[in-house]
C-alpha cells in the first residue's frame, strides 16, 4: 500500500466532507462526542472556494483512493479565532491558524496518517507565514491528544465549544 499526502485541491472538498462523515458514522455511539462535525459542510464549501484548505492521504496502489484528511481553517480577525484564548495580539490573531479536522478511515488506522498529515500541513503553513497552530481535543479521546502532545502541542484552556461540547483548546508555536 503505497499512501501518498498531498494538498487538496478546492475540487476535492466533497472527498474531505465525506471522509469526515464516514469516520464519523463508523465511531463507536459513546465516542462521537469526541468529533465535532457540525459544520462539514461549511468548511468543504470554505475548501472549494479556497478559504481554507485540506489535505488528503492518497492509497495510490488503489487508484488515488482517499484515506484521511486534515483540514485548516484560517480564522484572521473572527471573534473565533481560539489566539484570543492565548491573549494574542491583533498582529499575532493574523498568524493563527485552527487545525481543525483529522480523519482517517477506519481501514486506514495504525498508519501515522493523521500525524503524516498534520506535519505536511505544518510545514506548508510555516512557509506561508503563519507562526500559531491552534486546536482542540476531547479530554478523554487518547488518540487524537497523543499526536497532539507528541508533535508540540500543549493545552491552554479547557471549555465548552462546539455547543456545549467539552475541549481542551491546544497551541503550537512555530519558530521563523
């Protein structure tokens, strides 16, 4: 199996918002708790118009299937913009960007994709300038808070968002 990452093109926004949903339904009904995805739809139409973007594993030994993604969102001076929990400058809220949505399906577990995916965005992002990866985790959902933590992130808050929905809102600072 030959899994390739690659940038998304805004053609392939309907593949991200599928593979979110995908992983989604197929989590366990105790767990769904952990994956906030009320607004799919939204970010694959902010992907397609180029606002954000996304990120794909590709199985090419399968004909270029997608395996996972991983969607950024770029939230600029919007009262969501999670560097305000950081008390971030103006200067500095321009320069966060939220990672946030992983996904891989079921299939394609055990691979490091999610963290494969998460350091191609990262290098991308630093070389367009951006210094702050912001995101947020369940608490209680190991997984995803192990790649968090093993690739620099650490916890700055915990809350509700997402409606209601516990998160420890998670910062990575990268250098220039």
């Amino acid at each position: 199996m030959k899994l390739v990452i690659r940038r998304a093109e805004p053609a392939e926004s309907q593949i991200a918002a599928d593979i979110v949903k995908a992983v989604f339904q197929a989590m366990p009904e105790e767990n769904k708790v952990w994956f906030s995805i009320d607004a799919v739809d939204k970010e694959a139409a902010r992907i397609a118009s180029g606002e954000d973007l996304a990120w794909l594993a590709v199985d090419e030994d399968a004909g270029g299937k997608a395996a996972g993604v991983f969607i950024v969102e770029f939230p600029g001076d919007s009262p969501d913009n999670m560097g305000h929990y950081a008390g971030f400058s103006e200067e500095q809220l321009q320069q966060v960007v939220h990672m946030d949505t992983a996904a891989v399906l079921p299939e394609y577990r055990g691979r490091k994709l999610q963290k494969r995916l998460m350091e191609r965005a990262e290098a991308e992002l630093k070389d367009m300038g951006y210094r702050y990866l912001m995101c947020t985790v369940h608490p209680e959902n190991p997984y995803s808070r192990q790649n968090i933590v093993a690739q620099g992130y650490e916890k700055i808050w915990q809350g509700l968002k997402y409606g209601g929905k516990l998160r420890d809102v998670m910062l990575k600072r990268l250098e220039g």
